[in-house]
C-alpha cells in the first residue's frame, strides 16, 4: 500500500515537472519563471537609458509621426497602383498605422510628464488609448522597427524562500526617439536644424577640457570618476593602493594617456553590461 502511494506521488511530481513551460532556447528555466531574451535587471540601466526630453521636443516628434503616416499612406497606394516598388524602408513606413502613432502619442506624453521615464505595462497603453493589446504589441514593434523609440525589456529578481532568487518579467522602457531614415519623406521645415559652428567648437573645447582634467586625476579620483556600478569601490581601491605605493616611495606619477582613460571606461561598461 505505502508502494503504490509512493509510485503516484513520484508519477504526479513527474507530470508536474514535464508540463512546466519550457525558455525561449528551448532549454528548461531552474526556477520556472520566464525571462524574455535581451532583458535586463530593472534598476541597473535606467539612469544612463532614459533622457530628459528638450522644451517642444515630444511635440516636434509627435508631429514627425503623424506627417510620416501621411507618408505611408501616400506609400501604399503607390504599391497598389502599381507605380513604384517600394525600398526596404518605404515597406517599414507603410506599415505605420493610425493605432502606432496614438501608441507613441501616449509614450511622449510620458516622456513629458515623467522626464523622460517612461515604462508603462501594455495594459496602460491599452487602458490610455483604447486599443486592444495585440494592437498595443503590433503598434510597439512597427515603432521600434522604424526608429521612433527604442525599447529594452526588464526584469525583477522576486525573493524566494528556500529556492534562491527567481525572476519575473516586468514593464518594459522606452525612449522615443527621431529616426533618420524618414527625414527623407518629410517637409524640409521638419528637419533637424544643424548644430552652430560656435556650439561645435564649444563641445570640442569642453572635451578637450574633460581629457586634461581627467590626465591630472590620481589613480583613485579617476576610477571614482570613470567607473560606474559594483567595479568603481573595487578599481578605487586598487588605485588608493597604487597612490599609496608611489608617495611612500617618491615616484612621480606616470602621466595618464587617453589610452589609459579610455581602458578604464572599457572596464566600468563592461562591468554593467555583465551585471545587466
């Protein structure tokens, strides 16, 4: 008797076990949970992802979208008509639809309200503009194919007593964006105006300013500078170490290089990306 209710309780363990919903790879997730492929951990991106938009700026790139549909439409009856064939591109702007310019709509007007933070769930979209969410979904990837915003999935790590961290798909972010490759098919008046001869050099100096800036640092106050995320307290360390070591044996500091600069960035973004 204590047999056989051995022998059920293992064959319902093992229907439990093979009817769990298989990853993206085909592989089978340890914890069960599904994580979309190219996401990343929710609080370890955000700050260097999102940008505050400028004074007009989602207004200017909603009035973008909505000329770019007038395009589209113009477009499609072209390729009915049979008057042209259209390029990779002008088959990308035909496909923008009336539901995909609301969408972005409702994701400028985040961007407004929020500095630039925008993260809503496709059921906020949905509840915002009315629209269902496979049109909310179909709208998204008709915008990130074109280049009217970029969208980077997230996750959450969820405490789990006993069975290690475990990980659920959160709300993806966004950042609207003025794509290139429709300025083409847009009123000249539309188009970006170009930066000022002044506003360049001006840049030039400042960069020019930053590198020396930057060269003059001690091995610590550059790491603190340069390096971002769990690497910065490490690399400082190290370059406090490193200073100690010259003072107690009066060496001059070797001159840092925009090589050596530059290989301290490669470490701190490196760093992120594995951390993300």
């Amino acid at each position: 008797m204590a047999l056989s209710v051995g022998n059920a309780a293992l064959s319902a363990l093992g229907s439990m076990v093979s009817t769990r919903k298989p990853a993206r790879s085909g592989a089978q997730h340890r914890t069960g949970a599904p994580v979309r492929r190219d996401s990343a951990e929710a609080g370890t991106f955000e700050e260097t992802f999102f940008a505050i938009p400028a004074k007009g700026e989602t207004d200017r790139l909603l009035h973008v979208a909505r000329r770019t549909l007038d395009a589209g439409r113009r477009l499609r009856r072209d390729a009915r008509s049979g008057a042209r064939e259209l390029t990779p591109t002008e088959r990308l702007i035909a496909r923008l639809t009336a539901s995909a310019v609301r969408i972005y709509e409702e994701i400028l007007t985040l961007a407004r309200l929020n500095k630039g933070r925008v993260y809503p769930s496709y059921e906020h979209l949905s509840g915002a503009t009315g629209l269902g969410r496979a049109t909310v979904a179909r709208a998204l990837t008709v915008l990130e194919a074109i280049g009217f915003l970029v969208r980077q999935r997230r996750f959450n790590r969820v405490a789990n007593e006993g069975a290690g961290p475990r990980y659920e798909q959160t709300s993806n972010a966004y950042r609207p964006l003025l794509p290139e490759k429709v300025l083409s098919y847009l009123p000249r008046w539309l188009h970006p105006a170009p930066v000022p001869e002044d506003e360049i050099q001006r840049r030039l100096d400042h960069e020019e300013d930053t590198q020396l800036m930057l060269k003059s640092l001690s091995c610590r106050d550059l790491a603190e500078t340069v390096v971002d995320g769990p690497l910065r307290k490490i690399l400082a360390k190290l370059g406090a170490a490193i200073d100690s070591k010259q003072r107690e044996y009066q060496i001059d500091p070797e001159p840092l290089t925009d090589s050596h600069i530059n290989r301290l960035k490669g470490v701190g973004l490196a760093g992120q990306r594995s951390n993300a």
